[in-house]
C-alpha cells in the first residue's frame, strides 16, 4: 500500500511539473560525456521507469541503452552497470571512488545517524569496524566455536518439519526458514534463543521484517528534492516506533550482557555482543565503540543475516521441486555420501559438489541482494565516460546473471554448469568473478560471506535429505515469479506438505 501511494505522490508531481517545465531535456546534458540515457521526464526523471521491480526495470533498459547507462532518479544522478566488465570497471578498478554507500532517510535514522558498519563511510570506523569483523567477529574461530547451535537449531527445525509431515499438514516453509535463520543469528548475537520465548521471537521477526520493508520502501524525499524537509508518506512515524522497539529490547539485553560480565562467570561461552562490549571497554582500543555503534551493528547482523539466508533456501528447494530430476541427482550425491542412517554435517559439504553447484546456481538466478549500491566520491572516467562525484551507481547483479554473453541458456536452472567440465566450474560467489557476485566484491563485499553459506548449504541438504516436497497445483510446480524488496523475496510464499522420506528419521546424532 505504502509503495502505491508513493507511485501516486509521483504522478501528482508529473502532472505538476508538466505545467511548470516546458521542455524536457536541458541544454547542459547535451554537452556532458555521460554514459547513454533513456528519455527523461521532468523532476522525477527516470523513476517512473523503475517500476514494479527496479532491478528487473533495469535490465530490460540495459538490453536497449547498453551495459552503461545513464539514469536521474528525481535529483539523484544514478549510473547502472549490467556487464561482468562494467561491474569489474567500478569495483575494482575504480573501487576507491565508489567504496562508500548512499544513506537513504530511513537508513541514516535506524542506525543511529549511520553509527552501523554497513552503511558507514569509507574511514579510519569502517576500517576498524572491518577488521573487527575479520579477526574476532566472523573468523573461522568463532564461527566454528557456534557450529553446536546451528546444529541445534537445524535439528529443532527439521523435527519441526518431521511432525507436520506426521500430521500432513501444509507449511509456510520460507516462514519456518526465517525462524530457523532468525535463532541461528540470536544466540550467535546474543547467546539468546528466540525458540524458548515466542513473545520475543515474534518481537525480533516483526523487527526485522519492518527493518527490510522500511529501508526497501521508496521515499519520495531521498529522491525529490523540494520533498526532502517533508513525510508525505508518513515515515517518520514507522521509523520512530521500530527504532524505539529496537531500543528497548536491545537496552535490555546489553544490561543482561553487563550483568552477567560483572559475575565473571567463566562457563558462559563469549557471543557477538560480548566482543563488542569488549572492545568498547578497552582504553587501548584504537577506536572506542558507543552504544550506538553497538546496537546499529547488531541491527546490521539481524537484517543481512535472517531474511538473506532463508530466502536463498527457499529459492533453491523451490528451483529443486520443479525440477524432479536434479533434486533426484541432488539426493543420489547424498546417499552415497552421506548414507541415510544419519544426518548431513556442515563437515560433509566440502563432499557434495552438486549440492554447491545447486546453491551457486540458485544464487546466480536468485542473488538475495539482486543490486550492488554505491556512491561516487570523487568525479572519475569510467569507460570513456565522465562520472561525476555524488553520483549513485547500481551494478544490477541480476541482469548479469542473466547475461547470454557469459551464461549458455541464461533462463535455464542448471548446475551442472559449475561441475567440473560444465564450463564455470572455477567461478566462485565471493566477488574475485564478476559474472557472478550475490555477496558483492572488493573492500565492501559482505563479510559473512562464510557463516551464510554454512548455513544455506547445510540447511538445503538437510531439508533434500530428509523430506520430499508436496505442492498443491494440478501440475505440482511452484511458481517462481518474484516480488519487490531488497532480498528478492518470492511473489508469493513456497507452501508445501513434507513428506518423510528417512523412516526412521535420523536421531539427533547430527553434531
């Protein structure tokens, strides 16, 4: 609803503008070296062009105006990269120029006046943020100190599955993802399962749910100017109640935090938050972190870590149910290796190369973050093309993935084409191959690449193991057709009756 009142706000202020400009292409442009642009219309330039899905808008656009275009988005001036070339050209060889991120109205207030990691300027906190991240956050260390709890909350969901399979019963299987997603990211967080208190994990789901909605939600005043002083859309109101919630609850656990550090008690295995307090306690720390900062990266974890990995699973086991015979090849890699006496381990994916080819592929045709979003910091020429400073830049990773240039039978799920001998065999997901970059690349390409792939793979193989998938439908096929957000949510959501497929189901011999 809130996005459609937004698209009414813009077609008011077109109607208007049509009465104040008379012409639609100003005289400057002509002189200007910018990259090619579809034609513009006054005051809200190309934002009429975005809709209903901006990344979808703009490939088509790209098939038309090429892989480097031009776009105004209301006063922002934008540039989009839809070519592996054109991707490398920004964030490699032009990276130190665009290695900040633009700060929306809502961003810059849910965290704290940009107090977070994600959405910091490239300096000396960013700098210290990251290397916080790589040596006591997200390192192999930690991330294998917490491989117990996402095998524990695995289990939980998988006997979750197991008894409505018992009862036959319909599933919301990307709601049950999200919980699942949701506790992992908990008690890594914050040593606090969500499981044991529904009130709170309803609390912290309906956080994160409005947290993506929020920031993901069109805003007519980051993008028209004379609309920046004013909340046409009723905003303020949404982001004041869901950073206050956020507030309370995180006060709350911080004291529970601090407390039980005053009690020294040396059993209590150390979670994210703790390195945190840790590090805004040392007087020798290079950078004292505030309060803040503490809470705004906490949000960070919640929103890049919960609705990211669920989505990407249930992407995959939807690619997988309309497709009988890879899931049967899935399943047949699984029973050798792994046997059906016991369940997978994250131990056994390094042994399942088909089920790694699955997941690259679900993450090249369903990449949870389907635009790379930059800001240039200095003017530059990328191309042959002057780029001015302040000027956003979207490398749409969608239409690269989408690529006939660099993909046979682009539309095509097929994972074979990452086993040796397919042809992409060495690409990898972490951002060194620009033809495939669902977690981004270079200085700001997500720094929980690791523990996310964990914890899809693992989840993916589990629910192939375990479970076949009945889908209502006189064809039995899901329908793949996406919706608008910042995670590429599905359309509509993948509901499914589980059918036990282990019998006995496996004991919790899992770890």
């Amino acid at each position: 609803m809130a996005d459609i009142q937004g698209y009414i706000m813009l077609l008011i202020i077109w109607l208007v503008s049509l009465i104040l400009v008379r012409t639609i292409f100003s005289k400057t442009r002509a002189k200007s070296r910018l990259p090619p642009s579809p034609m513009a219309l006054p005051i809200i330039g190309h934002l009429h062009l975005l809709a209903p899905i901006p990344h979808q808008a703009l490939h088509k656009l790209s098939t038309k105006h090429g892989a480097l275009m031009h776009i105004r988005l209301g006063s922002v001036p934008c540039v989009v990269a839809s070519s592996p070339e054109m991707a490398k050209e920004f964030l490699k060889t032009h990276e130190s120029s665009f290695s900040n991120r633009p700060i929306t109205a809502a961003v810059d207030y849910l965290t704290y006046g940009s107090a977070d990691f994600s959405f910091a300027p490239y300096g000396p906190y960013w700098k210290f943020m990251k290397k916080i991240c790589m040596s006591e956050l997200l390192n192999g260390r930690m991330l294998d100190q917490f491989l117990p709890v996402r095998a524990e909350e695995l289990r939980r969901f998988l006997k979750l599955m197991e008894r409505k399979a018992s009862r036959s019963e319909k599933v919301d299987v990307g709601g049950e993802l999200v919980r699942l997603t949701n506790n992992i990211v908990s008690r890594m967080t914050m040593n606090r399962t969500c499981s044991d208190n529904e009130d709170e994990a309803e609390e912290v789901r309906k956080l994160v749910e409005a947290t993506a909605e929020l920031t993901g939600q069109f805003n007519l005043s980051d993008f028209i100017w004379f609309c920046k002083n004013l909340d046409l859309q009723g905003m303020k109101k949404k982001l004041k109640h869901v950073r206050d919630t956020f507030d309370s609850m995180m006060d709350k656990i911080i004291k529970e935090h601090e407390d039980a550090r005053k009690r020294k008690d040396d059993n209590r295995v150390k979670d994210l938050l703790d390195i945190l307090l840790d590090t805004s306690e040392d007087e020798n720390s290079e950078m004292r972190l505030t309060s803040e900062n503490i809470k705004a990266f906490i949000l960070d974890i919640f929103a890049a870590g919960t609705d990211t990995s669920a989505v990407t699973i249930e992407w995959a086991l939807s690619e997988l149910i309309n497709h009988p015979d890879l899931m049967e090849k899935a399943r047949e890699e699984m029973d050798i290796v792994v046997g059906k006496k016991r369940l997978v381990k994250e131990s056994d994916i390094s042994n399942l190369p088909y089920l790694q080819a699955v997941v690259k592929e679900t993450l090249r045709l369903h990449p949870t973050g389907p635009m790379i979003v930059r800001e240039s910091s200095q003017d530059c020429t990328v191309g042959g093309y002057e780029i001015p400073a302040k000027t956003r830049l979207f490398v749409n990773v969608w239409g690269i993935g989408r690529d006939p240039n660099h993909w046979d039978n682009p539309l095509e799920f097929r994972p074979e084409r990452f086993i040796e001998g397919g042809g992409k065999s060495q690409i990898d997901v972490r951002g060194q191959h620009f033809h495939l970059l669902p977690f981004g690349s270079g200085r700001r390409s997500c720094p929980g690449t690791t523990m996310a792939l964990q914890v899809v793979q693992t989840s993916l193989a589990a629910v192939i193991q375990c479970f076949d998938w009945k889908v209502d439908g006189r064809d039995g096929k899901v329908d793949m057709k996406e919706g608008p957000g910042l995670t590429l949510p599905r359309a509509h959501p993948l509901m499914c009756v589980p059918i036990l497929r282990l019998n006995p189901f496996p004991s919790s011999s899992y770890i």
